[in-house]
C-alpha cells in the first residue's frame, strides 16, 4: 500500500508539469492547427533564467524565494516576448499549415539551440532548494517543493479552465478551435485569438520551466525531453483536446514512474513508446480525440 501511494505521489509530480506542458501543445494545435516545436524552448528559457539569475539576486541580498520569484518572472519576459516575435514574425504567416508550420519551427529550434548554447554555455546548472522541508502525506513523505509544484500546477490548470469554459475569451477561443471560419464569419477577430492562443501556450510552458528548476538540473536542452513527452500526451490523449492533454500527461508520468521505479528509466521510456503505439491502433484519434 505504501508503495502504491508512494508511486501515486510521483506520477502527480511529473505529471503536474507535463499537463502544464501538454495544455500549452494542445491549445496551439486547436487554435492554429500547427505543430510547434519552438514550444520547449519557452520551458528552457524560463527554466535556464531561473539557474542563472538566481545567484545573483541572492548575491544582492534577496532571500531565495524573492530571487526565485524574480529570475522566474524574468524568464516569463523574455519567453513571452520571444513567443510574440516568432508569432507576428514568422507563424502568423503558416497558420494551418502544417508542411510550413514544421519547416518554420525546426528551423528555429536549430537557431534557438544555438543561441541558448552559445549565452549559457553546455555545462548544466543546479537551482537552490526554494521550499525545504517535508510534509507526511497519508503515511508518504514528500518534498514541500514538490507538494508546491504540484498545488501551483492544479491551480494553473483550473484558471486555464476557467477561462476556457467562463469567460468570452476563452468562448471565442474554443469557437475558432471548433470552426475558425464559422467564427471569423460571427465577428470574431481570428488573428487576434490565435496570437492570444500562442502567447498563453508559450506562458504555459514558461511557468512549467519555472517549475521543474528547482527539482531538477538545468541545461539549455532541458526542454527537448519534455517535449517529446509533451506531444506523446496530447497525441494519446487526442490532439486538440484539452482533457485529452490532462489524461495523456497522466499517463505518461505513470509508466515513467512505475516503470523507472520497477526496472529503469530506458525500460519505462520504451515502456511509453509501445503504450503509445498500443493506444493509437486501437484509437488512432486518441483518448479524447473527436478527428
């Protein structure tokens, strides 16, 4: 039983971060209808700003969660502002294209590896421990750090939902994921949407990056892993389909702990891979696909 709680723990502390992840893939497929492989060097940026800034605000007389709170609304900034460029620059003109879209985005990725590569160097980066301590959890010990990033992963969800179900925002950004131009014929401004759209994903991912420094070590290809695992979720659990994102990461996060936990982590990643094949021919939409 303890085993069983232990490992129940540990799928909703990676899962809280690959649903942040996913929600943000799934949100520019259903709007946009492209595929963004840019979308983890939002997680990098945020993530790399938080090891590398960090230091210095403590240097400057910060307390650790301040100088957490800073660097991680630094790399906020700069990833949004970068997400805002690649958009009004470069994916406003493929939108719906997937051929283009996939051109585009891997191109940049070579630039932005680059890029990363050459400003924070190859070397990985560790972040200070923000929330020490530990809580006992139904006979489980768990991190506060971890209890932290998970709480703040569920409350970013629900708002997400909120806004999506609630608001006229997320009405007319559901209405363009549906039928694009039903809704631009109904007066809804679709260019503008889907640059909302692509500045939320890109702020999902950057909270996301946020998130995992602290319980991890940083590098600037950090993102590319949970990239992969970002659209093996929203692939299982139906592209464009938000509750889909949510059961896919889930999933993901539960072999790789009960896998990593049972025999090692290059048996659960190919655990995965079979799964995902597995869950495909069965339900090539997905989970909680609809196309």
């Amino acid at each position: 039983m303890q085993t069983a709680l232990q490992l129940l723990f540990t799928t909703l502390q990676i899962g809280a971060v690959y649903v942040l992840f996913s929600l943000g893939l799934t949100l520019i497929f259903g709007i946009m209808r492209i595929v963004n492989f840019v979308h983890g060097h939002f997680f990098t940026i945020t993530a790399l700003m938080v090891a590398f800034a960090m230091p210095m605000l403590m240097d400057r007389g910060f307390s650790v969660p301040a100088a957490y709170l800073g660097a991680a609304a630094s790399g906020l900034v700069i990833s949004l502002c970068l997400a805002f460029v690649v958009y009004q620059f470069g994916l406003r003109y493929f939108q719906r294209d997937m051929s283009g879209s996939f051109i585009l985005t891997i191109g940049l990725v070579l630039l932005f590896d680059g890029a990363l590569l050459k400003i924070f160097g190859g070397s990985v980066r560790a972040v200070p421990e923000i929330l020490p301590g530990m809580v006992t959890l139904l006979g489980v010990q768990v991190t506060v750090q971890r209890l932290a990033l998970c709480v703040a992963a569920v409350l970013i969800t629900a708002l997400l939902y909120a806004v999506l179900g609630r608001t006229r925002l997320g009405k007319a950004l559901r209405a363009v994921s549906i039928d694009h131009e039903a809704a631009m014929l109904q007066g809804v401004p679709y260019n503008r949407l889907a640059m909302i759209g692509y500045l939320i994903a890109a702020a999902l991912a950057s909270v996301a990056g946020a998130l995992i420094a602290p319980v991890t070590v940083v590098s600037p290809t950090v993102g590319s892993d949970y990239l992969i695992k970002g659209f093996i979720a929203v692939i299982v659990g139906g592209l464009g389909s938000v509750p889909g994102a949510i059961v896919g990461a889930l999933f993901i996060a539960a072999i790789e702990s009960v896998g990593g936990f049972y025999f090692d982590s290059s048996s659960a990643t190919i655990a995965i891979f079979v799964l995902v094949m597995l869950v495909l021919i069965v339900r090539p939409k997905g989970l909680l696909g609809h196309a």
